[in-house]
C-alpha cells in the first residue's frame, strides 16, 4: 500500500484532513475540532495494543482516565521530525494541562518485530534529543489494528487529543504547523 508522506511540513491542514475524512468515529470540521463521540467503544481500546521501546505490550486502555494525545509518526516523514522537536519545546504545557502524549510509530513503517522499537527509538532520540527521556510522553510502535482504528490511511504526523472518558476532542496534522491550535485545545481537554 502506498503511504501519503508529508515533506517538508508543508501541507495543509484541511487537505490532509478531507484525505483522512475515513478515520472511524470522528467527525471533523474544517479546522480539525472533532465532534465529541467514542473512537471505538472501551473494550475494543483496551485491545488496541502497542509495544513500548522496552519490547513490552501495553494497550490504549492502560492510558484510561486520563487526558492523552495520540501521535502518529513514521519513518522518514520530515514532517515528523521537525514536530518531534516542536512538541518537546512544549512538553511543559503538556504536563501542566495533565494530558500525556503517546507517540506511536505507525504499523509498518518502521520494519516489524523487535527491530521496530530499536528504530523508532533512535528516531525518537534523534528528533527530540534530551527531551526524548521525558515522563511527559510514552513511545511505542502501534499494532496494526490500533493503526487501523484510529490512522486507517497510515497518514504520518497526525495527532488526536482524547479526553479523560476516552473522547476525541480534537485532532490536528503536522505538530510544527499547528502548534498553536494543540495548545489551545490541552486548555479545553484539562
């Protein structure tokens, strides 16, 4: 299947938002706020299964009742990798707002297996540099069906604010684009 990649961070939000129209649950409006309704219900998120840079599996249903972003990155997205950096300059008002952010190499994309959280990790590292070890957020390569539930096109760089019950309230493209818009939603999530 071939993956949309973003160059240079260049693309609009509203394009990739109309070619990402098919995520299942969330209905966007043209300047990405989401009507609030449930992604999948709790049981099916409980299923939806990563694997940590540490090789061990968790599931979105570990990050209940509490506000998270859900961040899709991919391997050589150049978009990604001047996000990364954005949202580490931001981590603060991450953890003042109380949403954690969960940063989810996409299925795939960075080789399968145990060598796709080593890959992920060096691009982790990479990217955010000392902030890479922060609390604020989690790494992880995203199983294929958490991939499908919530990025079904494998569109790198797109995030989703979540709210305590599970909600998606918000979602955006390209952190370095949007950044402004993010932190004015963690104050609504909070």
């Amino acid at each position: 299947m071939l993956r949309p990649r973003l160059v240079g961070g260049a693309v609009t939000l509203g394009l990739v938002l109309a070619a990402a129209g098919g995520v299942a649950g969330i209905a966007t409006s043209s300047a990405g706020t989401v009507k609030p309704r449930q992604i999948a219900a709790r049981r099916t998120t409980r299923e939806a299964a990563f694997t940590l840079l540490d090789g061990r599996q968790t599931s979105l249903g570990a990050f209940a009742d509490r506000p998270l972003m859900v961040w899709f990155v991919a391997n050589g997205c150049a978009s990604c990798a001047v996000s990364i950096p954005t949202v580490a300059r931001h981590l603060s008002a991450f953890r003042a707002a109380g949403v954690h952010v969960l940063v989810l190499g996409i299925y795939g994309e960075f080789g399968r297996g145990k060598g796709a959280d080593t890959q992920l990790a060096q691009f982790g590292s990479s990217t955010a540099g000392r902030s890479f070890h922060s609390l604020v957020w989690t790494w992880g390569v995203a199983s294929a069906r958490l991939t499908t539930m919530f990025d079904p096109g494998g569109i790198p760089d797109q995030y989703f604010l979540r709210d305590r019950a599970g909600l998606t309230l918000y979602r955006g493209i390209a952190p370095v684009s949007t950044i402004h818009a993010l932190l004015s939603h963690l104050k609504e999530i909070s």
